[in-house]
C-alpha cells in the first residue's frame, strides 16, 4: 500500500495514515473493535454477559448524547459528509470533507471520549431506536435472520446488530457503562485517514488529543464459546406473508484453521464458487430456470460469525423441495468447476481493483475491511489478484466441510391453510 504509515501511540492507539494528493477529499475514520457480536466476556474477573442491541445503541448515545452535543448536525453544519455505523464486530464514527479536517479529528475524538451515562439521555434515545425496530416487523428477511442464527448456532447466542424491542427497553445505563469501560480504550481502537490531508498536522492533532487524557486499564477477557460444527435444526419453516415461497440454505463451515491471508483469498473464491455454481451461466441456474422453478437470479450470500462462515443460497420458488434439493446435491457432487469463468472473474476483481482508485471511500473501504474482520491491517492490490490460480481455487473450496446445513423456507401460513 503506497504512501501508507502506521504509528501506534504510547496507549495503545493504532493510527493508519494514507496520503494521496490526487484526491479532493479526506476520509477519516475511528473505529472501536466491539460491535454486537461483543456480548460475553469477562472485566476485572466478573462475567458479563449482554443482551443484543448494546453497542447499537451505545453508537447512538455517543453520537446524541456526548458532553459536547449531537456531532452529526456539528459536521453537517460544516458540510462535513459525516455518520456512525454498528457492525457485529466493530463501531465506526467517521466524516468525510474537503476542509477543516483539524476541527472534524477534534470533534469524533472528544464525542467518543468524553460521555456521561444519565438515565434522561438514554430514555430519550429509546424511542427512535424501538421504532426503526418496529419498522423491520414487516420485513420477512429479518426474521428469516433471526431464525437462521436460532437453527445454525449451538451456544453462540447472537442473533442481530439491533436487538429486540425488550432488550432495548430495558437496557440501563449500568449496562452502557460496563460495555464502555470493557471496550471504549485506545488500545482497543484506532483511526484510519486517507485521502488530501498533512500527515504531521494529523498526526499532531490526534496526539495533542490524548497527551493529557488518562485511560482505565481494565482486564478483558472475551468468553470463548463452545460452538460445535453442527447446526442446531436442519430443517425450520418461517410462516410470513410472501408472494412466493421463499426457500434458502445455509451452509456452516468452520474456517478456524485459516489465516488472515487465507481467509481473504477465500472471500475471492467463494465468490467465484457462487458464480460457477448458482450464477446465471451456471448448469444449475439454467435447468431451474428452464423448468420453471425460479423465475430471478439466486441470491447467494456470506457472512462470518466467530469461527464459522455461513454461506447461503436461496430464492423464490414454485418447488420448494426440489430447488433445496438441487442445492444440496449440486454442492455435495461438486461437478461445477469452471476455469473459463474463474478466470473472467478475476479479471472483472482486477478491472474493479484498478477503477476503486478514482473514489476515496471505494478505495479505502477494503482496507477497512480486512482489518476489522480479518485482524489484517492490509489493502489487497492487484498483484495479490494476479497470484491466484484456478488450482487453488478448487482444492480450496473441496476441502470446506460442507456437510452441516440448515434448510429454511418461508411461506405464506393463510395460502397453506386455504391450499390444504
């Protein structure tokens, strides 16, 4: 990654600097390692374990509710570009804009560092937060979600980013504190710049920040959960109102043995996996289409919880049974290896690899990417792209254990009960 400095401050702040002059713009970016995923672990030798929807809305409270005020209308008002996001995993607070990068470092730092838990800001927050929550009740995807994690997981007890209406109303500020004082430390965070900007002005900026601010030193311990490679339940059934039956199947493959680098060459194959088996050039896709089982491209997915990815392929049909099966059975014989369309696929990674580069937040956001879900503090190039091969591709994705799988279909419980 060219121009591209790492400095790591005496409390443990890891600080990524990437400096192009071509850009009109600056990116920043804090982000603090715990997002919903971040729920059992232990502090000072006491176990905590936490409802769903903590750090969501911990994102929210920090953005509102910060000594300072609400710093999105702040930066808005500066013509800032600028929002907090929550992922399983990590809290992001970041701006992006063309002037006054100084007074955007200084904002984000002092919003995230300096907030005091009262009950009359948390209530106030709560109210937003429940109806955005309400707003997904209509949404058969979220609770296809939620069912997926009851039918795949064992003992990992995460379910959603959100949470659900009761763990939301009865979240206390005596919770919020303990998930701030657990995660909310420098050396638990880091910040990535990138873009038009002066690395010492920067860099001095942030250090100016914390030269005098003294941090808790608390011991934490994540819990480490005792998750089998088994699903819980193979087959489930979601009753919800559907024009179609809706029929998907998640695959759980433990990828604990894999590497950093490992697992980001897999991100590649198992998108080329998904294209060679189930895209629209696949024999699958054809046949099913053909005989009118589907009507629309597969919707192929994957997504990583602890040491488990899950891989799901799913969409509407006329023949439940027969599209899961197809499934099952075209992943089970493995016959669908194509070297001609692995190799048009990384052509077009390389074509988007090559084109990222003319936007600052596509070119940044992989980089982003690999080091919160991946622990690697890297930008893959096109070179990495280039070393890939066919060969590897497939021994790669034969030696994933794709014998654990949980089978779900949604339908429409009234259209059955008029059917039958």
């Amino acid at each position: 990654m060219s121009n591209f400095d790492t400095i790591t401050l005496g409390n443990g702040l890891k600080i990524y600097l990437y400096s192009d002059t071509r850009k009109h713009s600056t990116f920043f970016d804090f982000i603090t390692f715990c997002g919903g995923m971040s729920k059992d672990f232990i502090i000072d030798r006491n176990e905590v374990n936490l409802p769903d929807g903590l750090a969501h809305i911990l994102e929210h409270y920090i953005v509102e509710c910060n000594d300072d005020g609400n710093f999105l209308k702040f930066l808005g008002g500066k013509q800032m570009n600028t929002n907090a996001s929550t992922g399983p995993t990590s809290t992001e607070f970041y701006f992006e804009t063309v002037q006054d990068v100084a007074l955007g470092i200084k904002t984000i730092l002092s919003a995230v560092n300096n907030v005091t838990f009262t009950d009359e800001k948390l209530e106030s927050l709560k109210g937003p937060i429940l109806q955005e929550i309400r707003g997904k009740m209509n949404n058969k995807y979220y609770h296809l979600n939620r069912l997926m994690m009851n039918d795949v997981f064992n003992d990992i007890s995460f379910r959603d980013v959100g949470g659900t209406l009761d763990e939301i109303s009865n979240t206390t500020i005596s919770l919020l504190d303990t998930f701030y004082r657990a995660f909310y430390r420098p050396d638990n965070q880091c910040i990535v710049v990138a873009g038009n900007f002066n690395k010492e002005e920067v860099l001095d900026e942030i250090k100016s920040f914390y030269n005098d601010k003294n941090f808790e030193k608390s011991n934490i311990e994540m819990i480490k959960h005792n998750e089998t490679d088994k699903v819980n339940k193979v087959n489930d059934v979601l009753c919800f109102s559907t024009p179609r039956e809706y029929r998907v199947v998640y695959y759980k493959i433990n990828v604990s043995s894999f590497s950093s680098v490992d697992l980001l060459d897999l991100s590649f194959y198992v998108n080329c996996f998904f294209n060679n088996f189930f895209g629209q050039t696949s024999k699958l896709y054809k046949k099913l289409i053909d005989e009118g089982v589907i009507t629309d491209t597969m919707n192929c997915g994957v997504r990583q919880i602890e040491n488990y990815m899950i891989l799901s392929i799913g969409n509407f049909t006329s023949n439940g049974d027969y599209f899961a099966n197809s499934v099952i059975d075209t992943v089970s014989k493995m016959n669908s290896f194509s070297k001609k369309y692995f190799e048009l696929d990384k052509k077009g990674c390389i074509l988007s690899l090559i084109i990222r580069d003319e936007n600052i937040f596509s070119m940044i956001n992989p980089f982003i990417y690999n080091l919160v879900n991946l622990n690697y503090p890297y930008l893959d190039k096109v070179d990495d792209l280039y070393r890939l091969s066919y060969d590897d591709y497939v021994s790669t994705i034969k030696k994933l254990d794709f014998s654990n799988y949980c089978d779900i279909k949604i339908i429409d419980d009234d259209k059955e009960k008029k059917r039958n």
